[in-house]
C-alpha cells in the first residue's frame, strides 16, 4: 500500500522533517506492507478518509520527541497518524477511530490501569501480546497510528460510528475526545479559566469546557485567528501582561517580585489548561492560579527547566492528562463516544479548526505548515483521494 513511513532507525541528528535530508527519515513509499487482520475475532480493515497531524507527529519527524517518551515508540518503522476518520469498505460505514490499544485488544488479561478503568495508560502498552498488536497498524511495525497511509485495521470496539458528520468534523474526534478528556480532569471550584495556547487541543479544550460549564470566564491566551471561535470569553497575546490585563478584568492584585519578570495575580484564576507545556507557559500559569489552584498539563511532554515555588507555596495541583477512555463523570462512557455525539451537533463550534488538507505526495508541505502553527490549527493528509469527502 502506499503510505508515509517513518524510519527512526535513522541517526537523531539526521532527523528533521524540513530539511533535505527528511527523506531519509520519512517518505512517500509505495511499497508498505498493507495491515492483516490480527487472528483474533472483532478486528477491521478499514481505509482512512481524513487522518491529522498531531504535534505528537510534528515532534517524532522532527526528532524532538521526550527521550524518556521514546520507550512507547520502539518500532524501527511506523506510519505516523492517529487521529483517523475511516470507511470500512465491505459495509460503506465510516467510523471514528479511538488508538488507545489496552490489555483487551492484546488478547491479555486486563492489568491493574485497564482494570480501573483508565485503558489510556495500560501497562502492557510495550507489549504485543496474543494478538501481536501494539497499534491499529497491526500487521506492520508500527505504533504511531496508521492514518498516514492508505489502509488501517482497528478493533470494533475501537471504532465509533460517524453517521453522515462531515469528514473536518469526523476527523476531530480524536483531538477533540483528549481536550474533553483534560477538560474533565478539573473538579469545577470556581468561575474562572484559561486555557493557553489556541492549536487545536486548546481551542478543542475551550469548545470542551464551554459544553460542560456554560457560565464558566474562559480566557484563551496565545497567537491566532481561531482564539474566540470555540466559545472562550476573551482572547489575549502570551506574555506577562496577561497578569496586569487580567487583574484589571476580574479586579485581582498584582504583586511584583523583584527577580522574576512575570507578576503573580493574587486573587487569581481557578484553573489553568496549558496546551503548550513550555517552560514560559508552564511559568505563566503558575502566577495566574489562586492559591489551591489548578495547572492542568495538557501539551507535549519534555525535559522542562521550571521554578516550581509557588506549587509549594500556594497549594497549586499540577494534574498530567493524555489520551482519552472511560470517564466516570460520564457514567463510564469514554470521551469519544461523548465527542461523537457533539460532532454530530452543528451547534458544537468547531467549523473551521481544519485549515488545511493534503494528499499523501504533498506530505512534505503538510508537514511544514503544520510546524508552524498558527493561522494553520489542524492539517490534514487525505490517504485514499478516491474516497469522497462529506461536506
């Protein structure tokens, strides 16, 4: 089959998605072994209508991926992609696609993560177990996804119908079910948020918190055009005035440390989601919390040099999210399938967050302006141009 594989066995220095030398890491290859259905009962063939590119896909083609994070990702060669609307041609039905492979689709009993209902962060996720599957490219040495080529096996109860859903819809299913997934993650304890950086989870994470919390002030802080389409109050540019033009909004105090460059707002937000997780972003929501405060961490994992003080002094929690499944807010329903049903509601404001689409010969620039952020929020690689596409 044809798709865009990724070779990490390629030296790191050599690895860059923007360079000449990209090919030698990825490329457009014809000769890709197409996925087999695992010999177990409930697994699917089925070709991607739309796939994403994910700031997890921009950072492994860049090499920039967390090196302690590189223990999930031990395949030599993957095909990127795991954010996936899908057809399934022996019934023409279209489907979202969850990745989230746990014990139960590794044919294992479950462990303790699966068994508490959190199958996100299964403890076997290195292990190909009874099945051999490690990923939805099953069949292939792969465990990044699949989207980016032109076929994909996932487990039926990996796959949640999209109906008629326009396919830039569909195909949010699952950025949009990790923004709800982060979302949920804050037990509500007050009235204000904000939710730092507008790329697609944090505008995703925005559209999330104003379906669960209505009269919830939600300030969305970064560059782009998209900021205020997803329900937030206000948008403001990143930097330590955020401080000043905040307290001035909700009339908190500003205190000023002599050796720091970012102000504290005493009488601060509730709740602060960081899509970007870098360290100045991290450092700024840190002085936007009130005390018992809490710093929701839902962009890329790194090695982060971060005066965590105030964590100590204020009695902030610092909460990790990733991936999505089962919630108990829910009533066990995981976030996709709660997703699918928002999706399927033109009231639900995420027209527009798919910028950009690409066939797969046209990777190399899909690449590029995905790296580069905004205006661009969500780009998109179309495997199987002959699929039509749902308007």
């Amino acid at each position: 089959m044809r798709a865009v594989l990724a070779d990490l066995s390629v030296p790191r220095y050599l690895l860059t998605a923007v360079t000449p030398r990209a090919g030698r890491m990825l490329s457009l290859r014809d000769d890709v072994p197409a996925p087999e259905l695992p010999d177990a009962p409930g697994w699917v063939l089925l070709r991607p209508e739309l796939a994403g590119i994910c700031g997890s896909d921009v950072a492994v083609a860049h090499a920039k991926s967390s090196v302690v994070l590189s223990a999930f990702y031990s395949a030599r060669k993957q095909v990127l992609g795991h954010e996936i609307v899908a057809v399934d041609e022996s019934t023409g039905e279209r489907f979202a696609v969850d990745p989230v492979i746990s014990c139960v689709h590794r044919g294992f009993e479950p462990c303790r993560s699966c068994r508490d209902g959190h199958p996100y962060v299964c403890e076997r996720f290195d292990q190909p177990g009874v099945t051999g599957c490690q990923s939805p490219t099953q069949g292939f040495d792969a465990a990044l996804g699949g989207g980016w080529g032109e076929y994909v096996v996932a487990h039926r109860s990996q796959l949640h119908p999209v109906g008629a859903i326009p396919s830039r819809r569909a195909v949010l299913a699952e950025p949009a079910s990790i923004a709800l997934h982060a979302a949920l993650r804050w037990r509500r304890t007050g009235d204000r948020a904000v939710v730092i950086g507008p790329g697609t989870i944090g505008l995703l994470t925005v559209a999330a918190l104003r379906r669960l919390h209505p009269g919830l002030d939600i300030t969305v802080v970064g560059p782009g055009a998209l900021r205020e389409t997803t329900g937030a109050d206000r948008a403001l540019d990143s930097g330590p005035h955020v401080v000043e033009a905040l307290a001035e909004l909700h009339g908190g105090r500003v205190i000023r440390p002599r050796l720091t460059r970012v102000p504290i707002l005493e009488q601060g937000v509730d709740v602060v989601f960081d899509c970007v997780a870098r360290p100045q972003t991290i450092d700024l929501g840190l002085h936007l919390l009130r005390p018992t405060g809490t710093l929701v961490l839902v962009g890329g994992a790194g090695r982060q040099r971060v005066d965590w003080s105030l964590v100590w002094n204020r009695q902030l929690t610092v909460q990790g999210t990733v991936n999505s499944g089962p919630e108990e807010a829910l009533g066990g329903r995981t976030t996709m399938s709660q997703i699918v049903e928002w999706l399927a509601d033109p009231s639900y404001p995420v027209d527009g967050l798919v910028t950009h689409t690409f066939v797969l010969p046209e990777w190399r620039e899909a690449l590029a302006i995905a790296s580069a952020g905004p205006p661009a929020v969500k780009v998109t690689l179309r495997p199987n141009p002959g699929l039509p596409l749902i308007a």
